[in-house]
C-alpha cells in the first residue's frame, strides 16, 4: 500500500516509517502538520494516511474532514494517545477508516494494517 504519514514528531514518523516499509509498503510522503498533510494528499495520492490526532496548527479531526471532503473514499487511520469514547464516535462519524491508540505494538499497528490492505 502507498502511505502518508502524518505526525508532528519526527521520532514517530520514523518509527511508522521503518515499520511501513519492514511490511513491504512503500511510504509516499510525511508531513509534520495539517498544512502540509492535505498539500501532500492531494500531490501524492496515497492509499492509505496515518494521521496524529494532536498537532499545532489544524487538529487531526480538522485534516480528517478536509480530506474526506477532497477524496470521500480515502483510507484515514488516526493515530491518538487520546482514549475517549466521545473522540473516538466523532472520528468515526467524521470518516476515520480505524483508530490506533498510542502507545502501539508492532502486533496492534501489523492489524490494523493488514485489515486495511
């Protein structure tokens, strides 16, 4: 699957980036805000965007709906440290394909994941 990665912590998006490509994916693009995520979506055309929930500028669920509303199709997994029934029903309402709960295992992102390949 063709992936972009989008997290305000470079750390994280190098960790999703060497787990991605250890499954044989190819990563297209990272982006470190919500800017950049949507410029980047609409240039790289990925199958697949991981998206931080909590980043400076627009908020994760700010760049789910703008995405959903260029591409309604697209594939969005949110990435949160946020455990919250109320956040986790609007994400879903608002279009997120799955959520991840930080901190993940290997195992819990590998199935998320696959479910989605």
């Amino acid at each position: 699957m063709k992936v972009l990665i989008v997290d305000d912590n470079a750390m994280t998006r190098t960790m999703i980036k060497d787990i991605l490509e250890e499954m044989h994916h190819e990563v297209l693009g990272e982006a470190e805000n919500g800017d950049e995520a949507i410029k980047a979506y609409k240039e790289l055309s990925p199958e697949l965007v991981l998206l931080d929930m909590i980043m400076p500028g627009k908020t994760g669920l700010e760049v789910l709906e703008i995405l959903r509303a260029i591409d309604p199709k697209a594939k969005v997994v949110m990435v949160t440290a946020v455990q919250q029934d109320e956040i986790s029903k609007k994400l879903f309402e608002k279009g997120a394909t799955a959520i991840l709960f930080k901190p993940f295992s290997y195992g819990e992102f590998e199935e998320v994941i696959k479910q989605l390949a």
